[in-house]
C-alpha cells in the first residue's frame, strides 16, 4: 500500500506540465544525440548541466536522466544502421543489428529494439519502487573479489561473441586487453604504452577507438565495391516484426530484462556487461543459434532490453547510497549537488518527490520514447537511401566533432583516423572486433579488481573460493568455457582423422 | 583548537581583511578585459572543480560585469590541463581552475612537462576538507584503535582516492609500525562503495563520506588535513590523535602562466577574492558542506611550493 501511495506520489510529479514538457525535451535531445555518431550521453549532459542551474532539482534530473535513457534508444539506431556505436553496450546490438539492416529487415530490427527497451524500461522501473533498497544491499555486498570473478565469466563469454575462428576471437581479446592497459597504472603510478604522451596517460578513449574501428573502417569497406551512389542497406521488406519475430523475441526480451537489471546496480561495469552476458545466453539456447552473428532479431532484442535495463536500475546506487556508478551518475549527483541535495542515503526519506518523481518519469519518458521512435522508424531507414557520397561525409564529419569534443583536443580524431585504418587492414584477415571491444573495456576492469583483490586479503588467493558468489561466478566461467571450448576441439579432431582418412 | 600549519590561514586571514575595504570593483587597467576571458577547468563538467570553478565565474561576471567563458580540459589527473595552461600567452585571458594536488604531485610521479614553479597563482577557493572513516559499527573510534585493529588482525585495509592519501597512510603505517595498507582505486566513490560494504575497515574522502557520516552510516575516525573539520568537530586531527603525519593540505586553485603584468595580476586576484565572498557563491559552498576559502596569491604559491618540496622529497626515487 505504502508502495502505491509512493507511485502515486511519483506520478503526481512527473506530470507537472513542467515536468512533462522536460522529460520530452530529455528523451528527444537523447534521442537525437545517440544517432549522431560519437557524440554521446556524457558530453551532452556535461555541456547541458549549466543549463539546469536555474531548474527545479526533480526537473532537471529528470531531463538529464531523460537524455540518458533516450540516448540508449538512439544510440542502438545507428549501431543497427550504420554499424557504429555510441558506446559499449551497443557494441553487442551491432553484431546481429547491423546485419539484419543489410539483409533489408532494418525496420524489425529497430522496432523490436525499441519495444525491448521500453518493456525493460517498464519492468525496471517496477523494479526499482519495490527494491531499491534491498537490491543496494546486493550491490554492496560485491567485493572486488566477486567483480573479479564476474569479469572472468565476461571475458569468457566474449569469446562466444565470434562468428568465426575461436583461435582468431582470443588472439583480438588478448590484444583487446593489452591496449586496454594504456595509461597509467594506478597501483605503482607506472606508465604503459604512453610513449610520454599526456593524452594517453588516462588510456585509450573508447569512443575514439570505436568509432574508428567500426564507423571507418566500414566506411572504407564499402567504398571498396566502387560504386558510390549504391544504398547502404538491401531492399526494405516491411517495418515491422513479423508475428514469427514476436515469437522468436518474447523470451530474449525477458531474459535480458532480468539480467540487465540486476547487472545494472552493480557499481562499475554493470550494465556493459548485461548487454552481451545476455547476447550469449540467447546465442547458446536460442532454436536459432546458427543465425546468430548472420542478423538473428533475438541479438537485437536482448541485448537491447538489458541495456536499457541497466541504464535504469543504475540509478539505485545513486539515489539510494550517493555512489555513482559510472561517470553519467558522477554527473547527475554533480547536478543534484548545486541544488544543494547530497545525493546519500537519506535522500529518499528527506526528498521523497525528487526520488519517485524521478523514477515515475522514467516510465513516462520510456513511453514518450516509444511513440516517439516507432514512427521514426520509417525516416530512418529512407535516410540509409541516401547515397554514400552524401552520407559517408556527413558521419565522417560528425564522428570526428564528436571525437573532438572528449576532451576539446585533436588527438583524439587521430587516435580515430589511425584505428579506423588499423581495422580496415585487420578485417582484411577475418579479425573480428567485438570480441577485441570487450577485452579492451573488460581487461582493465578484471586488472583492477584482481590487483586490489590480493591488496585486500594480503596476496591470498582462496578468497576466489572461499566466497559463494564469486566461487558460484568461477563455476559459471568454467562451465562456460567446456561448452564453448568442446565443440572446437570435437571439430579440429574430426579434421585431423579426416586427413588420416 | 584550530592548528595553523604553514601559515597559510594566516595569509588568506589578512588578504580577506584588506580586501574588503574595496567592494565589488577590483582595480583593473582602464582596458582590462576587453575580450571575455576563458577559465580552463582541469577536470570534466560535473565534478568538485567544475562546480567550484563555475559559481565563481558566474559571480565575478556579476560583480565586474566581465564575461567569463568556463570550458573543461579533463585528462591525466589535471595534467593534462597544466601543461597546456603552461604554453599559453600569460595575458590574463586564460585562468586555469585546478587542485594543488595537481600542481604539486603530478610533477613529482612523472614528466608531465610543467611544475609549480610555471605558474602564477591568484587564489583559491575551497579547501577539501578530507577525513579518515569508518562504518558506524567499526570496532574502533579513533586512530590508536584503529592501529590496535591492525596490529591484532595482522592488518587493517584504507582505501584511498589518490596519491597523497596513499602516502599518507604509509607515513602512519611506518609511524606505528602495524600492516596499515592503502588500497587505491578509480576513485572516491570506489572507495566509499568498498568501505560501504564493509570490503575495508576504511576509507579516506574528500566529500562523498559527509553525508553518509549525517545519515548515521559512518563516523569520522580522525581529520587528515591541518584543523578540525567542521561536519565532526568533536574528532581529533591526526596530531591530536598522537601522529606526526604530514597533513593532506588541498585546495581548489586559481592560476595563469607565469609572467602576469602586475596590474592585470592585482586586478584579477582582487576580482577572484570579491568573487569568493559572494553571496551565490557562499550558497554553493554550502550545498557542498563546505565553505568558500582564499588563501590569496601569495599564500597559493608557498602553498604550492611546499607541496611540491613534500611530494618530491616522497616520490622522486
């Protein structure tokens, strides 16, 4: 009961016309800055939090959040359309995304990942009303050994994120690892890979990085067939799911709901981690395994509801404890702190309408979302019509403003330019990247908590086993590892006794 | 009961008297600034410096009626920042807001290209006002229990945010000879999240542990800087606590590259001082908890200057 009086309360303040009019203006400025490419949910709502000085507290939380969440619906648009990310997670949405787009099925893929957003965005919202406070407890009960021995089940199952040659896939997440390295390392204040240079000290950008390796370099893929004015995407079939999609997308979407969820609270690494734990969940029981990585719409579906679900549940550290879970929530507690709110753990007795006007209004910006996307749909895809010479300049340029705007300095457009064509020469020997993203964002998460791990316990590594979830984690990877590994090994034997034959 | 170190309070003391017998109107050259001036943060958009940088220049615009254009050049721990700063023009059309700790260690851990002495400083705006805690339950209330702790466990565990919090906690490992380890991290909030959940017996914060200390989930074991801070007044410093560890001293800094005219300099660190004292930006100290504080030009530089010996003497093998 005392839930439903909160909810009303929520309620009673999200739709403030104020209130109302901001959120739409968040969702939609979100909208619009995850399909340009590069320019991501960080720097706008950096550069935008000025603008809120002069907003009530609720209100201007509840745009930025809005330009949050509004940003994963727009940013999973260009990943399927154009194959470039806005930033990890939907890194994931690109594998099966982008090919459904060549395949002509861009409307399916866009539309099934919309309504997975918003049904995660639904779910979580719930979620959040009811157990915030018991879920914080979860997430603080995470030590780094348990993040640890997350990362390893992370970074075993990105093997599984390869279509191809396992062989090829851990050669890219090992290099992945290593270029995740670069910067100083906080532990003894060493420099690697930096070669002196001060913009690497903080590592690799991985917007840079990104856009490079996936925007330009399939850029110049394309401008290798030679015809210059060719569509990018094959002909459009129909806008919509197919009532065999519903079929096929039903149990993804809850599946990644609840995964993304419950990863998403976790303070650090979370909600990347979601979006493709539960891609390689669907691709091992999915019917259709053997699509997967050739435009299966379960690749779109659940990465797409998990990480929208993390992107709302990874509210709950910051309003419920005043821990930001990732720098967009450094951000939000930055904006709640010049209205003189402390983001901690009396922000919800003290300030109940802030804490369920926020949540109520994540609801109604998801559902602005939807109906603002599902008719969308149809320009999106006239859009790829457009012929390369016209649209290749323009993301180019974009990408490289977004690029820039980092950290208001040119290296970062080379560190781009030079990835881009790194990637182009790699692809030529059938490397894939998604594997070499997730080593490279993973890598140094696994480093780090491995490293302040053996600090805690004084260089005792039964800690591992000792710890049910993270014992319970281990297990998981090894699992994980026998299924992937076997069928390999099973098939490279079956070719040795075949050349005997 | 407040311990002056370095005589820095002393000096912001006297620099806020003598200037206020000149409100609201610093002394500028007749065509100073006749261009808006660009205030280059050293972190990104958001955080302590950002804010701190941003109230004041929106209250020196409306005081002197300048125009104050605020942009972030986050990277390397404000290195990044510092080492640009150090190349341009010394017109006084570019401030850079940044942490002594940024000035001080950076140069000290590796070649960053710059250190204290390529600056000049104008003033300074907030200090940090950093504890040592622990959760409420912790069995142990000050520094000696809490060196109890560690000697009987065979170690106790801080995480800390930084380089001059792990150094500080080294200084009183060695100081009471126990397995006092720092365990360093991505940052503040890491450290808190691993103190919260009871992963280490304690944490040392710069902001993020004051509310957490008003809402009962944390007491204060002892403050690290050179006075008693105000969130817990009862609790000692660390020299009232029995150590002789260096206090960590940190402020948030106003600086150009050096070789300022005198004149623009005056005018700018009168229109900083004036600004310091406003009333909006009085307000947004309080929403920090915290409380607008000037060292003034002269003792920002000793203070960097100090800092950087300490740190040097620390770090440089």
């Amino acid at each position: 009961m005392e839930m439903l009086d909160h909810l009303m309360l929520g309620f009673s303040v999200a739709s403030l016309p104020m209130n109302l009019a901001f959120c739409f203006l968040g969702v939609l400025l979100g909208t619009v800055i995850g399909i340009l490419p590069g320019i991501g949910p960080l720097a706008t709502i950096s550069m935008l939090l000025p603008l809120t000085f002069g907003m009530s507290p609720v209100t201007s939380l509840i745009m930025l959040s809005g330009i949050f969440y509004g940003a994963q619906y727009g940013g999973s648009t260009t990943a399927i359309l154009v194959n470039l990310p806005g930033e990890a997670s939907s890194t994931v949405t690109m594998i099966d995304g982008y090919q459904m787009a060549r395949r002509g099925r861009a409307g399916p893929a866009l539309a099934v990942a919309a309504i997975g957003s918003f049904f995660a965005g639904t779910v979580t919202t719930m979620l959040i009303a009811v157990v915030a406070v018991p879920l914080t407890a979860v997430a603080l009960s995470f030590g780094p050994a348990e993040y640890c021995a997350l990362m390893v089940v992370g970074l075993v199952s990105s093997i599984a994120l390869a279509s191809g040659s396992v062989v090829k896939a851990i050669g890219m997440i090992c290099c992945g690892l290593l270029l995740g390295l670069t910067g100083v390392d906080i532990y003894s204040s060493q420099q690697r890979f930096t070669f002196g240079m001060l913009p690497l000290m903080d590592g690799i950008d991985f917007v840079a990085l990104a856009v490079g390796i996936f925007g330009f370099a399939e850029i110049l893929r394309n401008l290798e067939s030679g015809t210059s004015s060719r569509p990018l995407v094959g002909r459009i079939t129909s806008l919509m799911p197919t009532r065999d999609d519903w079929r096929r997308i039903a149990g993804p979407i809850l599946r990644g709901t609840g995964i993304g969820g419950f990863l998403g609270i976790l303070p650090g690494g979370g909600a990347l981690l979601s979006a493709f734990v539960s891609y390689n969940i669907e691709k091992k029981v999915s019917p259709n395994s053997a699509e997967f990585g050739h435009g299966a719409i379960e690749g779109v579906a659940a990465p797409e509801s998990a990480n929208n679900a993390a992107a709302q549940t990874s509210f709950i550290p910051m309003l419920s404890l005043g821990l930001p879970a990732s720098p967009i929530m450094a951000l939000m507690i930055g904006a709640l702190t010049i209205h003189g709110i402390t983001p901690g753990p009396n922000v919800i007795s003290r300030d109940p309408a802030l804490f369920w006007g926020l949540i109520a209004s994540m609801w109604i910006g998801n559902a602005m979302l939807l109906v603002l996307n599902l008719p969308l749909i149809g320009i999106w895809v006239k859009l790829l019509q457009v012929p390369y010479r016209l649209l290749y300049p323009i993301i180019i340029g974009l990408c490289c403003i977004g690029v820039y705007s980092v950290s208001n300095a040119p290296f970062n457009v080379y560190m781009t330019m030079f990835a881009g064509l790194l990637a182009y020469a790699l692809t030529k020997f059938d490397l894939e990247w998604a594997p070499f993203i997730l080593g490279f964002v993973l890598g140094p998460l696994f480093e780090h908590q491995l490293r302040r791990t053996m600090l805690i316990t004084g260089g005792d590594a039964s800690v591992f086993f000792t710890r049910p979830i993270s014992a319970g984690l281990l297990i998981v990877a090894a699992v994980l590892l026998v299924i992937i590994v076997l069928p390999m090994v099973r098939q490279s034997r079956e070719q040795i006794f075949v050349e005997e034959d | 009961m407040i311990r002056i170190t370095l005589g820095m309070l002393g000096a912001a003391l006297s620099a806020t008297l003598l200037s206020t017998t000149s409100p609201l109107a610093a002394e500028c050259p007749a065509d100073f600034p006749s261009k808006p001036i660009t205030m280059v943060v050293s972190f990104g958009a958001g955080g302590g410096t950002d804010t701190i940088a941003r109230a004041l220049a929106t209250a020196i615009e409306q005081q002197q009626g300048w125009t104050i254009v605020v942009e972030n050049r986050p990277g390397a721990g404000g290195a990044n920042a510092a080492a640009w700063l150090k190349t341009q023009p010394a017109d006084g059309y570019i401030i850079g807001a940044t942490g002594t700790d940024a000035i001080a260690i950076n140069p000290a851990i590796s070649d960053v290209g710059y250190s204290w002495a390529d600056f000049d400083y104008l003033g300074s705006g907030m200090q940090t006002w950093l504890g040592l805690v622990a959760l409420s339950d912790a069995p142990f209330d000050d520094l000696q229990e809490l060196v109890e702790l560690a000697r009987q466990k065979g170690r106790a565990t801080v995480a800390v945010a930084g380089i001059n919090q792990e150094i500080l906690i080294k200084q009183l490992a060695e100081e009471f000879d126990v397995e006092l380890v720092a365990i360093p991290g991505a940052g503040a909030a890491e450290a808190l999240t691993s103190a919260l959940g009871g992963h280490v017996d304690a944490t040392t914060q710069g902001t993020l542990h004051v509310e957490q200390i008003e809402a009962g989930k944390m007491k204060l074991i002892t403050s690290i800087i050179d006075r008693r801070v105000p969130y817990a007044p009862d609790v000692g410093t660390l020299e009232e606590q029995g150590s002789k560890a260096q206090p960590l001293i940190s402020h948030t800094i106003f600086i150009t590259p050096k070789g300022l005219q005198p004149e623009i300099a005056t005018c700018l660190e009168q229109a900083i001082d004036e600004g310091v004292k406003a009333e909006s930006y009085v307000k947004q100290m309080e929403a920090f908890k915290n409380e607008g504080l000037n060292l003034g030009a002269e003792g920002n530089a000793r203070l960097a200057r100090e800092l950087s010996e300490f740190y040097n003497a620390m770090l440089k093998p």
